[in-house]
C-alpha cells in the first residue's frame, strides 16, 4: 500500500505582517475542508497556534528537551480548533544559542519518531520568520522540507525587501532540491486598494511570481484574535472568512512552484524609488489615477 501523500507548506513574511494570523486561518479553513492538519510554529516567541487553541501557549519542543533532556514527540503535539495539531519548536534561552536550532531541533524529531505518518496528516503548514532567511529558518527551503513556499506581503517596502530576500534564498536552493515558491499573499491589500494593491501587483510581475489572495485589513480579525480565536472559528460567516477559505482552496489546488526572479538590492531600491514618486504624484493632485502615473 503507498504512503499517503502529505502536502507540507512553509509560510513565511516579516515579522508583524501578519504572517500567523493568516496561516492559522489557513489551517481552520483547510481543517474545515476536512483535511488533517498539522501547524508547526517555527517562531522563537511560540505563539503561531496561539488562536487555534483559545490564546493559549503551549509547551515548545525546545522547552521540554531543556526539561527532560529526551522527549517523546507526542508530548509536544496538542489539540486544537477542529482537531487541528499543533506544534511550537520554540527557541533557546534568552541570550543563548540561535533561535534556528529550534526548527532543525523540531523537525528532526517530527521525522525520526513518524509522527507525520502515524498522525495520517494531509497538511503540514510550517509558520516562519521571514526577516532572516538563513541558518535554521532557511531549513524549510534549504532541505526540501516544504514542497510549497508562500510569502505574506503588504505593500510596505520593508515587507516586500523582505519578501525579495527569501525569493534569493529559493533561488539559491532551487538547483539542489530546495522548496520552490508558490506565490504571494497580498496581506491587508484590499482588491480595489488601488496604488497598495498596484504595488504588489508591480512587484510580483517583476519577480515572475503570482499573488494567490488579497487579503483586506479587517476589523473582524482584531475582535476575533482579542477573543483567542481565528476569524474562521469566531467569525465563520463573516467576509473575512469568505477571504481565508478562498485563500485554503487556491492553496489546496496548488500543484506547480517555480524559482521565483529576485531584484538586485540596485533594482530593489530604483523600483521603490519610481514607486515613491508615483505615489507623491498621485497625492499632490499631478495626476489622478495609478495607470496615469504609471
């Protein structure tokens, strides 16, 4: 009998972007869809699975290896909305070690006790630090780990530098059978933001990417995150998780990712530049559309 296939996915995005409010909607959503999924936090603050489980913490991989020295991987593993696993590989101690070793800690022990086979999990949805792309964090792309790469961008600049970071991370990978990108998704980008949307759309095109959902601010995210809980758990017939199933499904059709086309830091900096002026353009009254200043 053949292995179940697991669909293993790396979210990654700048630290405030709003990276694990979406993918722990992701994870609702795609639960909701009738998948077993597993949620594997890979930040040092431990707080990824924080809303699929009421706005508790729960004791990292790391933790319990600094309190027992040995664990059994089913110790680490908790509940939570709609049977949703989750996971925290947590970090070192304040001061000590790099936080990455977290992650390559984690992992390590996920696949030497089977726990992914054991679990029959259809998705494993790996939540990253997308400011620093190298060392354990890289270890998503670096070893293969995650098929599927996506990035959560606003149409900030320090969001999108980061987000330009880790497609030079993919790239260099690529040829060594690293994760491949599957595209970005356009975080508090309405569809009709106008120049915040035109933006990210600008960039993508330049870097041979696709964005797979734009997500709108909303305050509908903030009232459910207050109360512990994700949008697709608090809100479930709200808008905003119309958006958060709409992103699941696209993700759950996904299939082909590519070496996604990064800028040079020059081109990086030249595009923000024209963008700047554009923007200044269309605020002074100059001219009275995006396609104008264009």
């Amino acid at each position: 009998m053949a292995e179940k296939e697991i669909k293993q996915i790396a979210i990654y995005g700048k630290g405030g972007i709003g990276k694990s409010t979406t993918t722990s909607n992701l994870s609702a959503a795609l639960s909701d869809m009738g998948y077993k999924v597993m949620q594997f936090g890979c930040d040092p603050k431990a707080d990824s699975t924080n809303t699929l489980r009421d706005g508790t913490y729960i004791p990292t991989i790391l933790e319990l290896l600094r309190d027992n020295g040995k664990v059994d991987a089913h110790d680490a593993i908790f509940e939570g909305y709609n049977g949703i696993y989750c996971v925290e590989a947590g970090g070192p101690a304040p001061g000590v070690g790099c936080a990455g070793r977290g992650i390559i800690t984690a992992v390590q022990l996920l696949k030497q006790q089977k726990i992914f086979e054991e679990l029959e999990l259809d998705y494993v949805i790996y939540d990253v630090l997308g400011d620093v792309v190298c060392g354990g964090f890289a270890v998503p792309i670096r070893e293969g780990i995650a098929q599927h790469v996506f990035t959560v961008s606003s149409s900030d600049f320090m969001a999108i530098y980061a987000a330009n970071n880790l497609f030079k991370g993919i790239q260099k990978y690529s040829n060594a059978g690293g994760a491949l990108l599957g595209g970005v998704i356009a975080n508090s980008v309405a569809p009709d933001s106008g120049y915040q949307r035109s933006i990210v759309d600008d960039f993508v095109s330049r870097t041979k990417t696709k964005v797979m959902q734009y997500v709108p601010r909303s305050l509908t995210v903030t009232q459910s995150e207050l109360s512990g809980k994700t949008t697709i758990e608090a809100a479930p017939d709200s808008a905003q998780a119309k958006v958060y199933r709409e992103l699941a499904k696209r993700v759950d059709e996904h299939t082909e990712s590519k070496t996604p086309n990064p800028l040079t830091q020059q081109e990086l900096r030249d595009w923000a530049a024209e963008w700047s002026d554009q923007i200044l353009a269309i605020e002074s009254g100059e001219v009275t559309s995006v396609a104008a200043a264009i």
